[in-house]
C-alpha cells in the first residue's frame, strides 16, 4: 500500500490561525494609533476602524489559504436563509418597535437621515466581513482543520467559537462581574450571541463559504441600527450591559430574546449533526492530507446519518446586535 503524503494542516493549521488571529486583532489597534498622531481622531472613527480591521481580517484567511471561502456559492445564500430567517425576523419586528417608539415620543427625524444609514450600511458591512472572516473563518477554520474529523472535535470548533464570538460582545473593562444585574445581562449577551455563532458557522460549514453569513451579518446589524442610528441619528455604541436603573429589564429583554433565538439553535444542530465526517473548515483545501488522514476519511462510528450603542438606543428595547 502507498504510503501516505507528508502531514499538513492539521495542528499546524490551527497554530498559523492563532498566530494570524493576533495580528488581525491587535493589527488595526497598532495601525490606526500610529497614524491617528498624524490624522488624529482617526482611531476614534468607527467605520474606519471596522474597515480596517475587515480588511486585515480577509488577508488573513487569504494568508491560510482560505480564498474559496470568498466566492459565493447558491446554496451559501439559501442556506444562512434556511436556518436563520427567524432571527432576521426578531430583528425586523425590533426595528419596528424603535419606530414606533420614536413616533410615540415625537422624536424628529434627523437632518441627515440619508448619510446616516448610508453610513450605518457601510459600517454593518465592514463589521459583518469582519466578525465571519475572523470568528467563522479564522478561528472556527483553525479548530476545524485540527479536530474537525471526529463529531466531538467539530463539537468543540462550534462550541469554542460561539464561546469567543459571545464574549467579544461584552465589554469587561467597565462590566462588574460582582453585580448580579450586571453579570446576568453579560451571561444573557453571551447566550444570544453565542446561539447566533452556531448559526452561521453550520451555514459556513454547509456552504464553505463566509459570503453568504456576512451579508446575513451585515444585514441583522443594520435593522437594529438603522432606525436608531440612522433616521434618528443616535451616536453609535456597542455597549450591551446596563449599568443604570433599567438594568432588570434588560436582564428580562435578554431572556426573552434567548428564549426566541432557541428555534434557530435547534435547526444548526440538526444541521451540524447530519453533516458527513470529517469537516476541515475553509482553510483546508479539499483534497489535501491534515496531520497524517485523508480529508475524505472517517471511521464509521464518526458519521452520522445525513438528514435530508449609551448602553443601547433610548426609544425600544435593548439593542441585541451582534
């Protein structure tokens, strides 16, 4: 029998992914406080910013080798639909309870409403390419190509990706853990955005491609930032927790919106749970060997059966984009 290649990817795989996940985290910090002393204020602004760190997010797939995950496939677009249409729906009917709320109060619509939600448009798409090209790309690609072809090592990719992606939506340098109010809403945001990880990454998995979850990101964003940020022209904020009086009812807003976003949990999972073995991420060119097996190979016990902003906005609930 013809011995197999030398081992690639694999370990190594996820070693480069952590190494390039540094770069495009500290990357945009280092870029933009060096040149802010020559164009200052330019850290502080958000879409550059977000543009930025997008852009060292996409070289740093494209770095591993990820480039497929780019072109846009029909069953990319269909399927971050499938599985996560009920979430874009919960985000439409926030939308429309901010308008309604602004209306209540007779809250004017801003002068500049037009370049505002162009603004917030641009914004939500540099932060959608962002967050899956470094959370569903990058880390979720790097765990893949390491444990991917066993079902309880795709378990813990999800698992730990969901994890980083729900704790990158808490601000911990002014959220007091030692506040019960305090720590609940950060446990809650944790929660919902962590549900909203699986989601996308089975549709990345499904598809191989990021396409399809960041315009799907980009679009969430901008329904609960539109009204807000954009027609009324509230400054834009990612602060999640409430330090003030309202803090129970975000605790209560966070678990009803956890409770609403279970639906969308349970189809990933059944999704995840019939993909075939073993399930290498998008770093991994198909075809190739990772640390010694065959991408194509998988013990038979391991497939399973293929089934078929202030802290928020002050009108409407708490702001629940991720």
């Amino acid at each position: 029998m013809a011995g197999k290649r030398p081992a690639s990817g694999g370990y190594g795989k996820l070693a480069a992914a952590l190494a390039v996940l540094a770069v495009v985290i500290l990357g945009p910090v280092v870029t933009l406080l060096s040149l802010d002393a020559v164009w200052p204020g330019i850290y502080e602004n958000l879409l550059v910013y977000e543009g930025v760190s997008a852009a060292f997010a996409v070289l740093g797939v494209l770095v591993l080798g990820g480039w497929r995950a780019f072109v846009p496939t029909a069953d990319d677009l269909r399927g971050v639909w499938q599985l996560g249409r009920a979430v874009i729906l919960i985000s439409f009917v926030l939308m429309v309870m901010q308008v309604v709320g602004y209306c209540a109060q007779g809250t004017p619509v801003s002068d500049r409403w037009l370049p505002n939600v162009a603004y917030c448009l641009v914004v939500c798409l540099a932060i959608g390419v962002f967050e899956e090209a470094m959370l569903r790309g990058i880390a979720l690609g790097g765990l893949l190509a390491a444990f991917g072809r066993r079902r309880s090592g795709m378990v813990v990719a999800v698992a730990l990706t969901a994890l980083a992606f729900g704790c990158m939506h808490v601000d911990w340098t002014t959220t007091d853990v030692a506040d019960p109010l305090q720590l609940a809403q950060a446990l809650l945001k944790i929660a919902q955005t962590g549900i909203y990880s699986v989601v996308l990454s089975a549709c990345v998995m499904r598809s191989g491609s990021l396409v399809g979850a960041s315009l799907y990101h980009a679009l969430d964003d901008f329904l609960l930032m539109v009204v807000s940020n954009g027609i009324f022209g509230e400054a834009m904020s990612t602060e999640y927790v409430s330090k003030g009086d309202d803090a129970p009812v975000t605790v209560i807003f966070y678990v009803v919106l956890v409770a609403l976003y279970v639906p969308s949990l349970v189809r990933a999972v059944r999704e995840l749970s019939g993909m075939s073995l073993p399930q290498l991420g998008p770093l991994v060119r198909e075809g190739r060997e990772v640390d010694g097996a065959d991408e194509g190979s998988a013990t038979n016990a391991d497939v399973a059966p293929a089934d078929g902003g202030g802290a928020r906005p002050p009108v409407g609930p708490p702001d629940p984009r991720v």
